[in-house]
C-alpha cells in the first residue's frame, strides 16, 4: 500500500492517506520535541527505532487481546495503520511518581504506586494537554463515557502486559501514555508506544533509558533506545 497525500505533519509523525480511505501510513521522523513542541531536534536512527519498536509493542498487545491500529510494517520508517476517529484525551498510567505528578505533589521521584494511577490530560499543545478527568469528557463531548471506561480499561491491560514484557528485560515499565481512536464504532489502540511517550527505567541502576534524557539534556538518547529495543528483541537490522 503506498501512501499519497500528506493529511497531516505533527511533531514526531506524519499522517499520509492511502487509496484505501480505511487505512493510513504513519511515518516516523527523526524529529523530537519537548515542552508541547517548544523545544525541538533530530536524532538520527530515531524514525526507525520508534517505527520498529512501536510495531513489535502493539503486536504484543495485540496477542493479548488489546485491539490495536496495526495492520503492516511497511519500511523502516512507515507503517501503515487503520484509520481511527482520535478520541483527544490521552490516557496516562502510572506505576512509579515522575513528571508531572512529581511537580504536582512534591512526592519523591520513583515512589511506587500501588495500585497504579490513572490520569487523563487533553491532547491540546496551545492549552499545555491540561489534565482532566472522566465528568470532563462527557460534559465536552470529547469521548462517550462508556467509550471513556473502555479506554481505561485497556490502558491498565496493556500495563499489565507491558509491566511484564519490561521486567523480563530488565527494565521498569515507570508510566506510559497512550491514545485511543474509534473504527467502526469499536475503540482502538491508535498513535504510538515507544520511549518517547513512556519511562523506562533500567531495573539495577535506575538509569533513565526514555526522553526524559532528551528533556533533562541528559544526552545518550537513541543509543538508550536502542538498548532498549535491544533488550526486548525487536528487530533493527
Ligand atoms: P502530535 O499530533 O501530538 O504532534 P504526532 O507527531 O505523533 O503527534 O502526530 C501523529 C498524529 O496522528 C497525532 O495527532 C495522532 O493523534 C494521530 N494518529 C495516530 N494514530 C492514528 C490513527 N490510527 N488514525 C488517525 N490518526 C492517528
Ligand atoms: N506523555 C506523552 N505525551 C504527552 C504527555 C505525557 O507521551 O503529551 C507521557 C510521558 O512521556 C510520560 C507519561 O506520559 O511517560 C506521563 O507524563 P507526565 O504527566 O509526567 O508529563 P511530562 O513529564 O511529560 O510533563
């Protein structure tokens, strides 16, 4: 399936139609961005790293039963995807206190958080993706709320999945944030997972192997990736 018109340029990806008008290619740049796109910068290498990772992720979940997007990996960069209504709510996971939830409490970074928090922020770059919560959703019309519940409850499946496929390479699954689209009236895993919207931790040393190294200017950050996807098997060859 080859792509045709560019729909849509965001800060790490962009959206292509197909002729197929159910399916789209999303094409990962080398581009990164930190501070809702106030800050950004190329990696080489990070188009393939994230592009491969995410494919080889959303398999995994998918063999656990979590519907997701993915239909092929169409070349190192690209991958062709349904086409879903994006809900604009992102849904956040937390295992261990980092980010945002650190500056919002003044708890320590790396506490355990058990169980795990669920968090919903707005996907608005202009407004800084505020962070809302379920009756927001419903009163602005951004998602159903039986939608809304579906969502949730994919989001902390595919935590237990992933808290596991990341322990099993060492490393500690810290939050992650995913978004959801409608297909057919079915909710779907859409957008992507990789470092670049989730920690990751390595297990030992606590080493920060995700884009908190890029926002930290930390430096290392698609060598850290790349151990990463090392780490869980994926294919970068
Ligand atoms: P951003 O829009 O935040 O800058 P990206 O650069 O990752 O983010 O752009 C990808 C865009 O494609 C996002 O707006 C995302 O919501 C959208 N998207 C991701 N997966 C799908 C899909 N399967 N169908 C339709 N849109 C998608
Ligand atoms: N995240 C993301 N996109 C966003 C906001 C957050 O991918 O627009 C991810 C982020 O990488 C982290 C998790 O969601 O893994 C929780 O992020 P947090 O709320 O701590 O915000 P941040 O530290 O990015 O300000």
């Amino acid at each position: 399936m080859q792509k045709q018109a560019e729909l849509y340029r965001g800060k790490a990806k962009t959206v292509y139609s197909t002729e197929d008008d159910a399916l789209l290619v999303l094409e990962f740049r080398d581009d990164t961005s930190a501070g809702d796109g106030a800050r950004i910068a190329q990696f080489e290498r990070k188009g393939k790293v994230n592009n491969r990772f995410n494919y080889f992720i959303m398999r995994k979940l998918e063999e656990a039963g979590i519907p997701t997007q993915m239909e092929a990996l169409l070349s190192d960069t690209e991958s062709l995807v349904k086409k879903l209504d994006m809900v604009p709510v992102e849904c956040v996971v937390r295992n261990r206190a980092a980010g945002s939830l650190v500056k919002r409490l003044g708890v320590e970074e790396g506490l355990v958080l058990d169980p795990p928090l669920f968090d919903l922020f707005l996907k608005n770059d202009a407004m800084h993706d505020p962070m809302i919560n379920e009756s927001y959703c419903e009163t602005f019309g951004w998602v159903s709320r039986e939608h809304l519940a579906q969502m949730k409850t994919l989001t902390y499946r595919a935590n237990a999945v992933l808290t596991t496929l990341f322990d099993n390479a060492g490393l500690i699954l810290v939050d992650f944030k995913l978004e959801f689209g409608l297909f057919n009236g079915e909710v779907l895993l859409g957008d992507e997972f990789s470092p670049d919207g989730a920690r990751l931790w390595d297990k030992a040393t606590l080493n920060k192997l995700d884009k908190d190294r890029f926002r930290q200017e930390m430096g290392g950050l698609i060598e850290a990736y790349e151990e990463v996807a090392h780490r869980l098997g994926v294919d970068l060859s």
